[in-house]
C-alpha cells in the first residue's frame, strides 16, 4: 500500500474536519444555524467575483486549483484571489502560514 496516499487522504480528511467544527461553533454561538451566515457569504462571493476586487486587494474563494501552493490541480480549494469582470485569478507567491499547512 502507497504510504503517501494514505497521508494524502488524511490530510484531505482533516480539511474536511476543521470546516464541520467550523460549521459546529457558527451554531454554538449563534444558538441557531448557520444558514444565514453561509447564505451571507454566498452573496459576498458572488458579489466579489462579478463586481470585482479593488487593485491590489484579494478576497478567499473556492476555486479549482491549478497546482497552486502545492495543491493538486483540479481540486477545489480556497485560495486568496483578485477579480475582475467575472473572471477570477489566484493570487501567487504568499506566504503560508505553518498553522494553515495540513
């Protein structure tokens, strides 16, 4: 068995987890879903993606990866992003924080 895709899937896994805890503490906090705070940052998004981002600004969003920051290409993932007319770029070359990497 390859160990390296066993470390992949956990890593994977791990991602996954800390978005349900995420998700978890939005309803502890609130006393009631989270329904409304992703409807929220769904407008933003889509607000960022077609209005655009000022120059020299980015937001995060979840866009398929082009091997970007060491991400398999074609997965999606959130990764900091300028837009403009509806079209979106990521953004190259920031520094990843160690508590980010999984």
């Amino acid at each position: 068995k390859n160990s390296s895709s066993g470390r992949q899937k956990s890593k994977y896994f791990h991602i996954i987890l800390k978005f349900t805890l995420k998700g978890a503490a939005i309803i502890e906090a609130r006393k009631s879903s989270s329904a409304a705070s992703a409807a929220s940052s769904v407008c933003d998004h889509i607000h960022d993606w077609l209005a655009g981002t000022r120059k020299g600004e980015y937001v995060a969003m979840g866009v398929a990866s082009d091997g970007s920051y060491g991400i398999p290409a074609g997965l999606n993932f959130s990764f900091p992003v300028e837009c403009s007319n509806g079209s979106y770029k990521i953004v190259q070359g920031l520094k990843v924080h160690l508590l980010i990497k999984v």
